[in-house]
C-alpha cells in the first residue's frame, strides 16, 4: 500500500469538527511515522540487494535491463565539471552550504543551499569502457572538503565566486565599527563538497541499456537509469552500510512516534473513529 501523507493530512483536516485537535494530531503523527518507517525501509531493502551483488565486468554486461554493479576506474567523457569550492576537474559533484543560526537557546547548523551534478563518464572495467550518464542518480559520496568561515572573515577567492554566482548565499563578512572597536555582524558559515574526479575508483550500481554508438573497446550497453541507480566512490559493501545508515534514523523516528502515540491513548481512539 502506497501512503500519501500530504492527502492524509488534508482528509483529516477537513472532517472538522468531528475529530478532535487531539485526535488529528495523533493521526499526524501515526502518518508521518509510517511515511519515516517506510522511507527506512526501503533504504534497507537496498542495503541487503547491494550485499548479494558482485561486480560484473565490461565483457559480461548485457543489455537486458537486469540491474548490475560495476566497479572501476573513470574517465571522463563529456567536459568535467569545475568543483565549486576547490576548482578541482570531477565527473560527480555535490555541495551544501550551512549558516551557523540561533534557534531558542540554541545554535544550530542550518542549510541554506545544497546541490548536485554529474557528466556522463566510462567506466573501465576488465579492459571494457562502460558508458555511464549519472544525470537520475542517487550519488553515494564520502565528503572531500569542509571549511568554516566565521563570521566577518572574507572567504577564499574560489568561494567569493561561487556566493556571487548563488542567490541563496549571502557573503557574511560584514563588520560594525565603533570607533577603535569592531564587530562581526555576519553569521559563520560552513562550506563541504564531495566529489569523484577522473581516474579514481566509482561503483555503479543500474540497469543496462543498448548503446547504440559504442566504439571499439566500449560496451554495447550503458547505464543511465535503474531502481536503484547509484554512483557510489566506495566499494559495493561500504555502499550498502551506507544504506543501511540512511534507515536507521527514520525508523527510530517513526517508531517513536507511533510508541508515543500508542502510549498516550492514541491508538485506540484511531482505530475507533477512523477503523484502523
């Protein structure tokens, strides 16, 4: 069963009065709980098809559209791209830019501009080039960069660049001056990029399809889609203790959420109103 949390929410909203405000919040909170469940488990059930797979290499990979996993080293095809904060040349890029932000009584990282690219690229595998176009994956990356910039301070060149070419991040090196005294009036900001660059190990995990225009030396089929379709810079288990990390914090959450709701009473009162 498909759960559509966002048409829950309005169904429940709009019997009125005939639920109460805290019977709808319970409801809210059964919905979302089951939303996080099966958003960590579908990153499980990931996880244990990555473990069964092993590498295919470039001579034994078909066009039949049955997923496979290829690990090899990249070369790039199309023109790389510029990594936005290191000008490095990569075939993969991802981003996140986060202010430092006072919430209540207390400080908390908050993202303010995040992003990801990729160029299609081979992958060399047992002597075989494989086309990849990484353009609807989900990219797996270790993080290859971070640098704080506190408050009042002007960042490198490279990020100057990139604030001036991003409307959603402000450069924050503005100072009050009093006198002999000067204060940062900024927020500190926090700057991480993770990347693959040409000639370093990928694993792809995808469903081949024909390639029509292969060369000699490349394979008769690419990758540029699949469920899942992964571009991962680790090898196939490390990919998939990965997985296993992005489920574990919603089903916490989720099942806290149906415990706290169960415990207060709520259970109850929706199976009576809604027939659960």
């Amino acid at each position: 069963m498909i759960f559509s949390l966002h048409n829950s929410i309005v169904l429940l909203l709009g019997l009125g009065d005939s639920l109460s405000v805290p019977l709808v919040l319970a409801a809210i909170a059964v919905l979302t709980g089951i939303g996080l469940i099966l958003y960590g488990v579908q990153h499980s059930l990931i996880a244990f098809a990555l473990l069964r797979m092993r590498p295919t290499d470039g001579f034994s990979i078909s066009d039949d559209g049955d997923r496979v996993c290829i690990q090899g080293s990249v070369t790039a095809i199309d023109e790389p791209l510029p990594t936005p904060f290191t000008d490095e040349e990569a075939v993969v890029v991802a981003y996140e830019v986060s202010e430092r932000r006072q919430q209540g009584k207390q400080r908390t990282w908050q993202t303010i501009s995040e992003g990801s690219a990729g160029v299609p690229f081979a992958v060399e595998t047992g002597g075989v080039a494989v086309r990849v176009d990484p353009h609807q994956a989900r990219f797996s990356l270790k993080q290859r960069f971070e640098t704080d910039i506190p408050s009042g301070k002007t960042p490198p060149e490279r990020i100057q660049r990139f604030i001036a070419t991003n409307d959603d991040v402000d450069q924050q090196n503005s100072r009050f001056s009093l006198g002999p005294l000067s204060l940062p009036t900024g927020r500190p900001q926090r700057f991480t990029q993770k990347h693959i660059k040409p000639g370093e190990t990928v694993t792809v995990i995808g469903e081949p399809t024909p390639y029509p225009g292969a060369d000699v030396g490349q394979a008769k089929a690419q990758i540029e889609g699949g469920s899942p379709f992964i571009v991962s810079d680790a090898p196939i288990r490390r990919t998939a203790l990965r997985e296993f990390g992005l489920s574990l914090v919603p089903l916490m959450i989720g099942l806290l959420l149906l415990a706290i709701v169960w415990v207060g009473g709520g259970g109850i009162a929706l199976r009576s109103v809604l027939g659960f």
